[in-house]
C-alpha cells in the first residue's frame, strides 16, 4: 500500500503522495464492511496520521504512526478484515524502511504484504515500491520485472496516476541498463510529463492533493529528462529541463506552505538542475542550487536512500566542492542520514567532502556525533518504545524496560562505550551519606544479571535538579540545601505510596550515579535511564525553568506520562503564601506536575554552548518517545 507519500525520489523511487483514497474511502477496497467501527476508526487514524507526517518528510513520526497500524491489527483476532488491513500497514512499513535506507527490511516487509493481496490499486503501488528496492539494490532485471507489472496491472484497473509512474520507473531502469537505451528513456519520460499534464487538466478546482501529487508526477519527469540529456552532452536542454522542475518544485512547495513543505521535492529538482548547470560551466548557479541551509540539500536527498547511482551523484557534488555540513530542517546533516543507513560508500564520500573544510580530527568528531545520534534512535524508538507501547500487558514493565537496556549494551560493543549502566543508590545508603555523595567505588550499583531477567524490581527515583553552587564544580551549597529538599521529597512521596518498600526505594542522582572523571557516557544515557525510573521529582526553583537540560527532562516525563501513564512526576515547590511548610526543612511541598504545559527547549539557556545541537536532537527523540 503505497497511499501516504510525495512523489520525491531524485532518480526512479517514484515516493507516493496522499492516499489513493481518504481514510473514509478504503473499505471500498474491502470484500466486505468493517464489522468493528472502534478498529476500524482507530486504524484509519493512525493510518492517516502517518500520511500526513509522510507528506511532510517527517519519517520517524510516520515509522511509529504505521508500526501502531500494524500492531492493532497484530492484537486483533476477530477483526474479518484484519488481514487485509495489516497487509496495508506492512507495505507502509516497507516504504517507509526504504526512506531510512534498510532496503532488506523493506523487500521483507513489501513482500509480505504483497502476499494474497489481489489486485487493486494497493497491490499496484506496492509492486512498483518493490521494484525501487530492487533498483536501489542494484538488482536492476528484478527492478524492471516488477516495474513492467506495475505498469500492467495498472493498466489493467485503468488507474491512469500508477500508469504515469510506472512509465517514469520503467525509463529510468533504462537509463541504468545502458547508455543504448537512453532514447528509449527520453521518449518514456515525455510521455510521463505529457500524461502528467493531461492528469492535472482534467482535475476539477476542488482536487487537492491530488493536484499536488500529479505536479509532482510532471516533475520528477522534467527532472530524468534532465538527467538523461546531461548525460547524452544536451546542456541546453538539460538545463531547460532541470529549471522546469524546479518551477514546478516551488510551486508545489509555495502551495504547501501551510501544511509544511516536503522539502525532498525541491532538493531532488535542485539536484538535477544543478547538475546541468555544472556541465554548462555555471559552477556558481550550480552551488545556489546545491547548498540550502535549513532544508533539505541535495547531499542529503542522495544519503537518505542509498544506491550506486546515488553514490556516484555524492562523489560529483563532493568534487564539485559542495558543503557537506549543511542541516535540514530536522537538524540532520548528510553524514547523519548516511550513518543511520548504514551505508559507509556514502559516509566516505560525505567525510570527503568534509574533510575539505575540517581537519582529520573534526571530521572523525562528526562521526562519532553521527553515530550517536544513530544508537540514540535505535535505543529509544526500537528497543524502549516497544517495551513502553506493550506496558499494560506486561506485568512489570520497569523491570523490562531495564533488561532491554541492559540486554542491549551487552550485546552491542559500540553502545557500551557510548552509555551507562543503569545505577543507582539504595535510599537507606543515600540517607546516611548526610550530603550529595560523588560518583565512587560504594556510591551507586549496578542491576544485577539484567540480562537473565534478574534485573530488580526497585521503586527507582529520579531526580532532576539544578546545580546551585557558585563554582559549578559542585552540585550542592555549603548548606546542602538541595540534597536536604531530596531527603524532604522522598520523604513526601512514600506518604503518598505507602505500598512501597523503604527498602526497596533506590535514588539516581547525577552526582552519585554518574563518573564526574569521565562523564560522557553517563550523561549520554541520562534519557534512557530517566524512562527505566518509576518516579521523578524536579526540584522546582527560580531558575529550574529557564534551564535547557531540566526542561529536557521534564518534556522527558511529561511525554513517557502523557503517552503511557506507568511514570510518576512530581514537582517540589515553594510552599505558597498562608501554607505551613512540612518535615522542618524548609518552606517546599511535593505537587504532581502538569503534563499539559508546553516546553520550548529553544528558549532556555545552556550553560555549554556546544551541547546545543545535543539537546536538539533528544528534544526530538523525547517526542518521538510518545504514544501515537
């Protein structure tokens, strides 16, 4: 099912626009009603939801939208259309792989969902689909077959939008197959941008996305013929071609300005009209085209999905001087997509280009960040969301959550070095320390035999605080004023859950539980080890607001609490006017914190300037986090 997404591949991916059919209208590929509305209307939800962040290059959030599709079928035994439904989600799945690079996870799940699906406008798109991982792949005879069936059956149900695309695929194939077929490709693509054309003629004023899809269809055309006349030596006509599609890229995206351009559109036109105007000798046009800071670049649209063709394309701009280090609007460089994908063709050709304005050690330090930034998503959207989205049917899901994590740094050398252990301090042992003890031999322990499911069942407390002393070097006044507001909330809290065991309370405090001597991989994984904690307490004052760090936090919670409802968060507050303080230690009372309160990182300050584009980044993950 190929219904959600643009129409934005740069050399033949064909990506596919909104749906076919709203929402409302799919049961008319069903052989019978929906017999459970509740399903039905939930399914279409998600389903729609994941359309809507396809169409506005927001990957991710569309992967979690289609993986809750899937799963509600997964759950759901007496749905009389649930087969079909799941077989929708999985191709959705496949595509949506295919846009992060893992194209044998994509063939898996395009595959399954091509399994007894009968022909329809699904089984079309989903042909075709498979047949740009076969391209990508290289497996280009494979890539036709299924191409050349695209093209068939759509023909065969008269869907005129599929016939356009599989025109544009099968000539794009030939332009791959060889330099003799190019005519051939040249008389296919005129006859995609022709039918495209007529397609967008013949819809009414009321069209909509359809519309925008059908502009895109016309060009992605002009933007092959470019291609194919660049590489027959037209400049000319290359160039023509290439500022059509970028007209009509911008016209497109001047038109989706409300609901958010997909920005791959522009970059893919960009791509090949820059390309014809380095064969014109027009290198500093060609640049215009090449370096756009806060979209996506045309670097980027080639790491994004990872092919020979795509790689030969980087090694041009690369020595066409291109600036590699760019950010797109999600904050993601070229070297990020490349490194999420796996693909290292595409990271060496990337650290090439940067290695013209880095030195050797800048450019291994992106990587590294890159590969961060990577084991970041891995761990919270592929092994704690699934934990955390199964969390009512899973009896003790922190115990879970903890043997995931655990489970996973010991079997994944690169993450082990780059995070921490879960740790932390029994209550009674921080009880008696009398002040915030620092990161020592007998200071925090590790779970025992996570791994082997022997992970504890402790009542773990977080606790995100500000560090008040002057010299920033401590946590902690002279007074120990913040680790006596910690004893005082504890304290609050175990009269609110008197089912707990004081001996089985733990406490995780950064100064405790983290290498002050070595702190890069503790406050690495300071987000995971928040979600494998029952409770947090932010110890409010005037300035914990205003901090980047204790707002990612609290957006942390926030999110885990609104998304799944196991954590607790509350806050330590001034008691206010005409209220009697508590416990003789000042003038604070523990409340349950808002979940509704919007938290914009971007406006708090940051004490390390450089840890910007890290805050960003989990910011991001912290939401990805969320329910659907």
């Amino acid at each position: 099912m190929r219904d959600s997404v643009p129409d934005t591949t740069l050399d033949g991916g064909d990506m596919q626009g909104p749906p076919i059919l709203d929402p409302e209208d799919t049961c008319a590929l069903l052989p019978h009603p929906p017999a459970d509305r509740e399903f039905d209307a939930k399914w279409k939800r998600l389903m729609d939801k994941g359309r809507r962040y396809n169409l506005r290059s927001k990957s991710e959030d569309a992967y979690k939208m289609y993986e809750a599709a899937r799963g509600l079928c997964e759950s759901t035994c007496d749905f009389p259309e649930a087969t079909h439904y799941w077989q929708l989600a999985q191709s959705r799945l496949g595509f949506t792989n295919r846009r992060f690079g893992r194209h044998e996870i994509a063939i898996e799940c395009l595959e399954a969902a091509l399994k007894e699906m009968g022909t329809c406008k699904h089984y079309v798109e989903t042909t075709g689909e498979l047949g740009v991982v076969y391209r990508y792949l290289n497996r280009i005879d494979d890539a036709k077959d299924k191409f050349e069936a695209q093209y068939k059956k759509a023909k065969e149900i008269k869907f005129e939008r599929e016939i356009c695309r599989s025109i544009g695929n099968l000539a794009i194939t030939n332009y791959e197959l060889s330099l003799r077929h190019l005519d051939t490709a040249i008389e296919q693509l005129n006859e995609r941008v022709e039918t495209a054309k007529r397609l967008r003629e013949a819809l009414g004023p009321q069209a909509g996305d359809e519309e925008w899809i059908v502009k895109n269809l016309e060009c992605i055309g002009h933007g092959r013929l470019s291609l194919c006349h660049s590489t027959r030596g037209d400049t000319r006509l290359a160039i023509d071609a290439g500022k059509k599609a970028v007209e009509i890229a911008e016209e497109v995206a001047d038109e989706d300005a409300k609901r958010a351009k997909d920005s791959t559109v522009v970059a893919s036109a960009r791509l090949f009209y820059g390309r014809a105007l380095l064969l014109g000798g027009k290198r500093k046009e060609a640049l215009e085209q090449f370096d756009r800071d806060n979209e996506c670049t045309a670097a980027i649209s080639l790491c994004k999905e990872p092919s020979e063709l795509h790689r030969r394309f980087l090694r041009q701009l690369v020595e066409a001087r291109v600036n590699m280090g760019l950010l797109d609007e999600h904050n993601y460089t070229a070297l990020d997509y490349a490194v999420f994908n796996n693909d290292e063709g595409s990271q060496e050709i990337v650290m090439d280009g940067l290695r013209q304005n880095h030195d050797e050690e800048k450019v291994r330090q992106l990587l590294d960040e890159s590969r961060l930034r990577r084991s970041y998503r891995e761990l919270f959207q592929e092994k704690l969301r699934p934990v955390l989205i199964h969390s009512r049917s899973v009896p003790d899901c922190f115990r879970e959550l903890r043997r995931v994590y655990a489970e996973t740094l010991a079997t994944d050398e690169w993450k082990r070095k780059e995070f921490d252990d879960f740790k932390y301090m029994r209550y009674s042992d921080f009880l008696s320390c009398g002040c915030l003890q620092r990161h020592g031999k007998d200071s925090a322990r590790l779970l025992a035999n996570p791994c082997n499911g022997d992970a504890d069942d402790d009542f773990v407390i977080f606790f995100s605080y500000r560090w008040i002393n002057n010299t920033r070097q401590l946590p902690d006044n002279a007074e120990h004023a913040q680790y006596r507001r910690m004893i005082l909330a504890i304290k609050q809290l175990l009269e609110q859950y008197q089912e707990v065991d004081e001996t089985k309370v733990g406490i995780w405090v950064d100064y405790s539980c983290i290498n002050q001597e070595d702190s890069e991989s503790g406050v690495h994984a300071l987000p995971m080890i928040l979600a494998q904690c029952n409770a947090v307490i932010s110890l409010v004052d005037n300035d914990f607001p205003t901090r980047a760090w204790c707002s990612l936090e609290s957006l942390l919670v926030q999110t885990l609490k609104q998304s799944y409802s196991i954590h607790q968060w509350y806050e330590q507050v001034p008691l206010g006017h005409g209220e009697d303080g508590e416990g003789g230690y000042g003038s604070w009372k523990l409340k349950v914190a808002s979940i509704n309160e919007k938290l914009n990182i971007r406006e708090k300050s940051l004490t390390v300037k450089d840890d910007w584009p890290k805050v960003l980044f989990l910011e991001k993950q912290a939401k990805l986090l969320g329910g659907t």
